[in-house]
C-alpha cells in the first residue's frame, strides 16, 4: 500500500509537469498563428517611458544598482515571512518567539555586513 502512495505521488507530479509543459507549449504555438506581428521601426526601438532614445541604449550600469535591489528584495521577502508568523504567535507561544528572534538575528547579521561593504550608499 505504502508504494502504491509512493508511485501515485511521482506520477501525479511527472503528470502535473506534462501538463505544465504541454499547456505552455500549445499557447505559444497557437499565439504564433493567430497573432499578427507587424515590425515597424517604431517597435523595434528600446522602451523608454515614452521618450525617444538619445545615443547608445546599450549602456552598462553600476553594480550598486543590482546589490540595492537585492538588499530589498531580501528585506521584502522577510516580511512575507513575518506575516504568517505574526498570526499565528499566540498559539505557538515562547517556541515562535525564540525563532523569529533568530531569523530577525541572521537578518540584521546580513544588514551590518552590507552595510559595512558599503552596498547601502547610493552612489
């Protein structure tokens, strides 16, 4: 019985990715046929709020830009998990309040490293 579980689990999910992989697979293929694409030297311009492009498009932008929206992206993810554990608190008692302290711990250990690297300093 326990391998019929077993077998029933990897199927569903091998099922699940054919699935996924076909449905993905038929919408580009059907899109590319009904659609009508037009290229006109208009659409082949870089996207700019609206203002036409002076000069190069392609230009290299400073590392700092990519690590300050890393820096948040991680931040804002530690929200989506305090959320979840702010409701259930109450109910977990002393348990969940000794494990957020050290997920808020490691946290604040990642901010003072980037802050001593200087990767909060907007350059």
């Amino acid at each position: 019985m326990q391998d019929l579980q077993n077998q029933m689990g990897a199927g569903s999910i091998i099922a699940l990715m054919i699935a996924a992989i076909t449905f993905s697979g038929l919408a580009i293929i059907v899109s590319k046929f009904l659609l009508k694409t037009t290229n006109t030297p208009a659409k082949l311009q870089p996207y700019e709020c609206g203002i036409p492009t002076i000069g190069p498009s392609w230009v290299q932008f400073s590392v700092g830009y990519y690590l300050f929206a890393l820096i948040f992206l991680i931040f804002d993810v530690e929200l989506i998990f305090l959320f979840p554990w702010a409701v259930v608190v109450k109910k977990m008692g002393w348990v969940a309040l000794i494990e957020v302290l050290i997920f808020i711990t490691i946290l604040f250990a990642g901010f003072l490293y980037a802050h001593k690297k200087k990767a909060l300093q907007w350059k």
